[in-house]
C-alpha cells in the first residue's frame, strides 16, 4: 500500500518553543491530509483537514493559531505547535488519501510530543 | 453526521481462541467501514475494508468483518488470535464527508 512517512517520532521541546510535524507521502500524491491527535486510551481526534494550496479547515475546539497547518505541495503537509506548553504534550498522527472518502487512509508513524 | 460506537473497551481473551470486536455506526448517507490496528507507538495499518458488495470481507492477519445493514454493524472476528495479535484497534467510518470518524477504539489482550 501508499506509504505515508511522518517525522519526527520523537521529540521534546521546552516550554514556549515550537515544534514542527512533517507529515510526506512517499509514493502517492495527496491533495488531502488530515492530522489527528491521540490523548491516551482514547480515540484519535481530528485536528484538521488540509488541503494543498488552500487553507486547512479545523474541527471546531481546535486553536488554527496555535496549530499551525501548511500544505505546501502535493506531497508535504506540516504541523507546527506554537508556544507550545505541557498539556499540548499528545501522539499526533497524520494520514493522507489518494483520492475520495471509499479508499482507504493511510497513516504516518506518529510524533509523540513531550513538552517538559 | 456520522458516528461509530465500539462498546468494548478492552477485551481479553486466550492464545488460539476465537474473538469478535463489536462496531456500530451511524450516518445518514452510504458508508464506506474500516477496521484498523494500532501497535503500541505507532500509526494505524489497514485490516480490512467494506466499500460495496459482499457483506463479509476478508483481510490480513486472519481477520474478517461483517456487514450487517440492518443492525447497522460492521463485526470484527478472527477464529483464532495469537499473542502478536495483542494492539488497539479501531472501527471507522466515511461516507459522504471527507474526513474519516473513529471509534473509541478496543484494546486486545491476548493471555498466553
């Protein structure tokens, strides 16, 4: 199947820094991305959908300020966590589509975010 | 709107013995369902998939799912689980709408 490659896995980050999340699909072109966040023993939450070349749309509750969702090109959608503080610390997990609502989401690694 | 409940939150179960993780849903246009796993750290992979057809699908690692429009379902068993089959998983659904809605997922123990 499509290969979607997220980084970092890993990172921790001070307090009042920012992160950035690289979500790419490797082997496919994907003109929707979507970037959830996954509190533990709980669901995944949708964050936001992001759409290359427009502006992403966000779930309501979800801070577009501090979220920060760009995708660049066909192939690239970033996260970036600004100001970042401790309860922003979560797995995100990005996945992307090759087309329509039928096929099937294909998911990047995760980013366990720990913000000390 | 679309929704999905998994009502188990955990289910244990014993090495070579058979399970089933329970799935409803609801929307109101068609569906498209998707049962997912998730290792401990790591994103989701594909079990299986019902876009159409068939109401029993088949999928990697021994699983397969039901469909069952009536009851607004979509089942997943396997006959006989293994230790490695130990993860989260997760029911989903999309139908008219881009965005894909989870399940609160179901943890799978399996005792050796």
């Amino acid at each position: 199947g499509a290969v979607v490659s997220q980084h970092p896995s890993r990172v921790i980050c001070k307090s009042g820094t920012s992160v950035k999340i690289e979500c790419r699909s490797l082997d496919f072109q994907a003109t929707t991305m979507f970037w959830y966040r996954q509190f533990p023993k709980q669901s995944l939450m949708l964050m936001a959908t992001s759409n290359e070349g427009s502006k992403a749309t966000y779930e309501q509750g979800v801070e577009k300020d501090k979220f920060l969702i760009n995708h660049a090109s066909l192939t690239l959608s970033t996260l970036t966590v600004t100001s970042a503080h401790p309860e922003d610390s979560s797995f995100y997990i990005c996945s992307a589509r090759v087309s329509g609502p039928e096929t099937e989401a294909f998911f990047g690694q995760g980013t366990r975010l720990t913000v000390v | 709107a679309q929704s999905v409940t998994q009502l188990d939150s955990q289910v244990p179960v014993f090495e070579e013995a058979p399970v089933e993780l329970r799935c409803n849903y609801s929307s109101s246009v068609s569906v498209y369902l998707f049962w997912y796993v998730q290792y401990p750290n790591q994103g989701l992979q594909l079990l299986l998939k019902y876009l159409s057809g068939s109401t029993l699908v088949k999928g990697i690692n021994g699983f397969e799912a039901e469909f069952n429009k009536s009851q607004t379902s979509f089942h997943l068993r396997k006959p006989s689980v293994h230790i490695s089959d130990t993860a989260e998983y997760f029911c989903a659904v999309t139908g008219g709408y881009q965005k894909v809605t989870f399940g609160t997922g179901t943890k799978l123990q399996v005792i050796p």
